[in-house]
C-alpha cells in the first residue's frame, strides 16, 4: 500500500512541477497506456473498485513478449501465415503511428489504435509471396510463344471480347453491371466485298470508328454475361450475313446516299467539259466527240484527282495547292 | 501456311488446368460468406501439403490433383485491374504485393501508374435546427492504382486473380477489366448465301 501511495504522489509531484513553469521535456498529456503501471503494481485492480465488496480473481500478470524470444532468422511466414490483425507484442519492429504530441513522438506500438485499425501487409511479405506462387504456379499455364506481338495476336484472333468484373466491400457479391460486355472487331479482318463492306458500315452506323477501324457492340441487353456474349455473337452473325445480301431496293442509292464523291456524271464535270466547249467554240465546234476528248487530256485527269481529294479528305494545304495547280493547268493561266 | 498451322497446333494444346483442391477451399470458406470478406479465415488457396503453411492443417491434407482438360484455354490479350481506396500508402503495399505475385507468376506487366485521385465533398449545416450560416464540409478521397497486365492465358489469370483478391485489405475495391482474344467464329467466314446474292422472297 505504501508503495502505491508513494506512486500516486510522485505522479502528482511531476505534475505540479511542470505546472510550475520548469522547462522540462515532460508532457502533461497522458496517454492509456500509462494506466498499465498502476495495475501491474497492485494486483487487485484499480483501487475505487476494491472497496465494492466482491473480490475478483487475481489477475495473470502476462509474461514476456513474444517478441523477446524471437530469433533472427526465424521463419515470419508462421508468425503471420494469414491476414491478421497487428499485434504488437508479435512484431519486433519499432513502429511508431499516429500524431505526435506537442515536442513528442508518435506513440509506440503497444496499444496503439492507429496501427491495429489500419490493414497490414504483414503476411505478404516476399518470402511469403514467393512461397504462396511457388504453390500456384502447377495451376499455371504457358502463353503461347508464336503470340508474342499484337499484330500477331490481332491476325488470327481479330474478335476482341471485353467484359469487367467487380470485387469490393458490402452486403452482396453480385453487381449489375458485370453483366457488359463489348464486342470489338476489325472490319478489315472479316471476308467482306466492296459492297458489304459498305453496306456494313450503313448497318452499323455510330459504332463504327473509322480511325481504327474497329466496330463495336456493347451488350447489356441480358441479365447474365453469357447471355451477353452469345446475343453480341449473334448480332456480329446476322449484320455479316445481312450485309453480303443485294436487297432489291438498294438499286435506287441516289448520290447523296454514296459513301465517297466520285466525279464521273457530278456537275463539276458537266461545267468544267461545259466551260472547255465554250472555250474551243471558236475552233473545231463539233458535238460528242469533243467531249471525250477534252475528258482523255491529262490537264482535265489532274483537275478530276484534285477535285476528288479536296472532296473526300477535306481542305488542307497539300489539297488547296494540286487544285490550285490543276486549274492552272486546266484553264491555261 | 506453315507458320500459322503450326500456331494452332501449340494454341490447341494450350489445356484447362483445374485443380482438384482448389475446389474444396472455397467450398470450406462457403459456410461464412455470402460476403465476400471472410473475417474468419483469410488465408489464400489451400493447395499442397507444404509444412510452412499451418492453416493447411485445417483442410485435408492430401496433395492437390490437377486434372487437365481437353477444353481450350481462353487467351487474354490484356488485363487491367484498377484498385481503388481511401488510403494511399495501402493502395502503395498493395501494388508492391500484386507486382511482385505477377513477376513470380511470370506475368508480363505492361504499366502501373496511378489515376489521379477522386474528392467528393459536401457541405451540411453544423446544427440541428437554424443556425444556417454555420455548416461543416466533408471530404471523401478515393485514391486509384492501375495494373496493366498482358498476354495472360485463362488458368493463370484465374489463378493469379484469385490470388490477388483473396488478399484484397479491407476497405479497398476493384475492378478487373478483361480483353478476352476470340478467332472469327466459322459461321462468319464465309457468306451464307452463296452464288445468289440478291434475295428476292424476303424482300417481297
């Protein structure tokens, strides 16, 4: 008892002597931990309860920590063999978490809250992931060694099927939009004519790219992701099969329906032979036969291509200039 | 032609592997989860009877059977897993972890990198009732980490995920992006129709 008194007191002395302004590095603040004394020293626990009546069971003093009779080589893979919570009379590291006090340290590991709450990687040490894929690798298997560039991999399997799975925490595996899947293919690996090709790309529409070249389905229509493939298959079936079909009515494609400008029977040309005739009125002035003529020359040729260019790619330099250039040519400026 | 006959005999032979063991794990961990985080035991894929693990004592003791089939072997061009969490120094470990498993396994890593992380915050009245000039702001910061893996066969991919999300910390997600790598299927290599093209019954 007397022991005890004497602790109380020395506690109480060092706090009034840090009151009294002595610049000592003593904190004022206490943490839980600091309790641990008291108990150890008296056996019969704190000292408010005792006077109750009922006398508890003298409490095990624990023994020496794990950690003193660790040896340096030992093997940590059975110290920590499965995920576990951080036990700091386990792990013989220094570690210090969490904020420091005022001119302190971050508290020590024993009864430490930061570091039990936040998740170790303690048993996935190296050691410990080499065995753990020492054990898996029979369940492996090789990638095969004639694959080994993507444009390889993209000849022989053009069909490219993307679909995402999901894992996080919560009352339920399962999450709906594992259920997508893409469905992604090169239109130029699949045995298509001029016609279909172009057919295809109308069927299509907005899922086609054109600067990969790639047209994708995006299957979400079914509740399962098995469902989800084989419907994407089906569709790829059907707009393949559909689009080699010549239906009776595509005989009426009118011009503003064509895929690209061609200047054969396009007013340009109408006006350009129209504008020449007039130019050679004043010479040979004969009917149909001129018409071919001034088409064969090599001036009204360049005047087609350049034309065609600036009409499919669009304007920009290279294209402004050959058809400046053509109609320099063409109208002998 | 020689070239690409002989890429199908090796792509053919590529076989599942499935383990016999292999089963019998989840099936134990079955009874406490419908969740997918099992508190009670965590460990990873109970195979072998390897002396270092002692949770292998738990489950039955006799060497794991791995049957092969006759079945091909899905092919993954690229796999992508993106990990996400509120802690950056567990995503930093987690990525130490996956890497290193990869490399073991002998899975070509293509990247990781990080995406920039995520806030979401919000602004609420700091009391019950009135007082609407004081509020309090919340912040929540999910933080991403990106693993590109790629050229992964159906069995190792298998494998290695399940490896890597049995051994996911709490509180962190993922999503597992697969490219799977298909051959152009025999029904559409040619055109069904033939020498006649022009259809004229469906039409009508």
């Amino acid at each position: 008892m007397a022991s005890h008194t004497s602790k109380t007191f020395l506690s109480l002395g060092r706090i009034n002597a840090s009151g009294l302004g002595l610049r000592r590095p003593v904190s004022r603040v206490t943490y839980a931990t600091d309790s641990s004394v008291n108990a150890s020293a008296g056996n019969k626990g704190p000292p408010d309860r005792g006077g109750r009546g009922f006398l508890r069971r003298p409490r095990r003093t624990a023994g020496e920590p794990r950690t003193e009779k660790m040896a340096v080589d030992q093997d940590w893979t059975a110290v920590y063999p499965a995920a576990a919570v951080f036990r700091p009379s386990s792990v013989p590291l220094p570690v210090r978490m969490g904020y420091p006090v005022r001119g302190g340290v971050p508290p020590e590991r024993k009864g430490n809250l930061e570091l039990i709450k936040i998740p170790n990687f303690l048993h996935l040490t190296p050691a410990a992931i080499k065995k753990h894929c020492e054990a898996l690798k029979p369940f492996c298997t090789e990638w095969p060694s004639a694959l080994d560039t993507d444009a390889r991999c993209d000849e022989l399997f053009p069909i490219k099927v993307e679909s995402t799975d999901y894992v996080s925490d919560g009352p339920s595996v399962r999450n709906p939009s594992a259920r997508i899947v893409h469905l992604k293919v090169k239109l130029a690996s699949l045995n298509l004519d001029d016609h279909a090709s172009k057919k295809m790309l109308k069927l299509v529409g907005k899922r086609y790219c054109k600067d990969t070249d790639t047209f994708t389905i995006a299957a979400d229509s079914c509740p399962l992701r098995q469902q989800n493939q084989d419907y994407a298959m089906y569709l790829l079936t059907v707009l393949y099969h559909e689009s080699w079909k010549t239906e009776t009515w595509e005989a009426e494609k009118t011009v503003a329906d064509m895929e690209e400008y061609s200047w054969d029977d396009s007013p340009s040309q109408r006006n350009l032979l129209d504008m020449l005739v007039r130019m050679k009125a004043a010479g040979e002035g004969e009917g149909e036969g001129v018409r071919e003529q001034l088409l064969a020359r090599r001036e009204v040729q360049e005047y087609k291509d350049s034309v065609t260019r600036l009409k499919n790619e669009g304007e920009s330099e290279s294209t402004t200039l050959q058809y400046k250039e053509a109609v320099k040519k063409v109208l002998n400026l | 032609m020689a070239a690409p006959m002989a890429v199908r005999r090796e792509l053919f032979s590529l076989t599942r592997i499935l383990g016999g063991i292999s089963h019998s794990g989840p099936r134990a961990l079955g009874a406490c989860s419908g969740h997918r985080k099992c508190n009670i035991i965590r460990s990873h894929l109970p195979l072998a009877s390897s002396t270092s693990f002692h949770t292998a004592t738990v489950f039955s003791s006799t060497p794991s059977s791995i049957t092969v089939t006759e079945e091909p072997d899905a092919l993954f061009q690229t796999v992508s897993l993106l990990v996400k969490g509120h802690d950056r120094s567990v995503l930093d470990s987690y990525e130490v972890f996956a890497s290193m498993a990869a490399k073991e396994l002998g899975i070509t890593i293509n990247k990781v990198h990080e995406l920039p992380k995520d806030m979401e915050r919000f602004t609420l009245l700091k009391s019950v009732h009135i007082f609407k000039k004081h509020r309090v702001q919340y912040e929540m910061r999910t933080h991403y980490r990106c693993i590109e893996l790629s050229h992964i066969t159906g069995c190792t991919a298998q494998v290695f995920l399940e490896y890597v999300q049995r051994n996911l910390p709490e509180g962190v997600a993922m999503e597992v992006t697969k490219t799977a790598m298909e051959k152009v299927p025999d029904h559409i290599l040619e055109p069904m129709w033939g020498d006649h093209p022009i259809d004229d019954k469906l039409s009508q």
